[in-house]
C-alpha cells in the first residue's frame, strides 16, 4: 500500500485554507448564509467555500463557454461558475426543485449574471437526453442523486468536446465507498467511481477536495 502523504484537516486548518482562497464575494458570502439559515437540514448539500473557487478556476483554465451543471441545490456552484465564464458563455443548470432554485434564481441576479445561466426544472437525465448529441459541452458538474451518476456521465461523455472537463462530487461519500454495507449511496458512487476509472474515452484523477472530486478530461474524439 502506498505511503499516506496527506495533511489532516482540522477546523484551523481549513480556515488557513480559505484564508489563502479568494474571498466569497458578498452574494457568494449572502448565499451560503441564506442556504445555512433557510435550509438547515439540507445545507450540506451546498458546495463547499473552496470547491467553489476551484470550480471558477477551471472555467477559466480551460476556457470554458458551455457548461452545464446537474444538480444545482441553491446555486452556489452555478454562481461562481458563470461569474467566471467569458463574455458569451453560458451555463445550463438542471434541477428538480422550484423551492430550492429559487434561492439561486435571486442570488444570480444579484450577482448580475441570471443572463448567463439557463436553469432547467425536470428531470436531468431528460433534459441531457434533449440537448444536442455532438460534442459541445467544455466542462461538466455532476452533483445529484448518486443512483445516477453512471447515467449522467454516459449521457454527457458523448457531449464533451476533446479536451473538456468533467468534475464529479462527492466520490468519497463521507468514507462509504470504502465499506458501502448498508449505504445505498456509498455503494452507487463507489460503482460510479470504478465506471469512471476504466472509461478509455476519459483521462481521470481523484483528489481529496472537499468530500473528493474527480476531474476528468475527455481524450477521445
């Protein structure tokens, strides 16, 4: 077994992290309070802050100009992503719920970037299904219900472009995926996980953001 090389994060630690990030702008920092105050069952589904800024950074890292999102809770994610698109982009975001988009429908807005953003209120396997089969989508965000997640990638590797991005989160399940037992999450991303690293058409790595990204570049045509 290879040799451990991580930190440990402690909640001082973390803080160091986010002081040495870029700091929420003030709809970023109103949204998380918001979703915290409003949802306070549910306000874990919320990106972490420094998810949030790496997400950002690689809109603009890859020149991203079409993304789309699945899964958009409040729309924290969607926010920094389109603050973070060039002039022209646009991000489509899928979601089920009125109630929780609406928080993100007023964020956007105030953040000035509602003109960018296309959200979607169905199914997202049927809205991926309905968009254009050739590949155009730069980058990618999967956070959703975890049953699907091998379905929406199969649905959006075809649709990337050479060279885009897709981030998936939550591929650590809080440690489930080690001993999934009697965690129905746990054991769909851990199948998630083991579709993805044999998918040929994807260059794939893993890192130990947050509750664990994987970022995954398409290589085939």
């Amino acid at each position: 077994m290879a040799e451990f090389k991580g930190t440990p994060i402690t909640p001082e630690l973390h803080a160091y992290v986010l002081a040495h990030n870029p700091p929420l702008d003030p709809v970023q920092r109103g949204l998380v309070e918001t979703t915290q105050r409003a949802l306070p069952d549910h306000a874990i589904k919320q990106i972490a802050e420094e998810q949030g800024s790496l997400m950002a950074f690689l809109v603009r890292l890859t020149g991203a100009r079409h993304v789309v999102e699945v899964g958009t809770f409040t729309g924290l994610s969607a926010l920094f992503m389109a603050q973070a698109l060039p002039e022209g982009g646009r991000l489509v975001a899928l979601d089920i719920s009125d109630e929780w988009t609406a928080y993100a429908r007023q964020a956007w807005e105030q953040a000035g970037v509602d003109g960018r953003i296309d959200l979607r209120i169905a199914p997202a396997l049927d809205s991926l299904r309905a968009m254009p089969e050739e590949p155009h989508i730069d980058l990618a965000f999967i956070d959703a219900d975890k049953d699907n997640y091998i379905n929406y990638w199969e649905e959006l590797v075809p649709r990337l472009r050479p060279g885009g991005l897709i981030v998936v989160d939550n591929v650590l399940m809080a440690g489930t995926v080690l001993d999934p037992g009697n965690h129905p999450m746990g054991a769909a991303v851990r199948q998630f996980n083991t579709h993805a690293a044999a998918d040929k058409r994807m260059e794939s790595v893993m890192i130990t953001v947050a509750d664990g990204l994987t970022l995954a570049r398409r290589v085939g045509s």
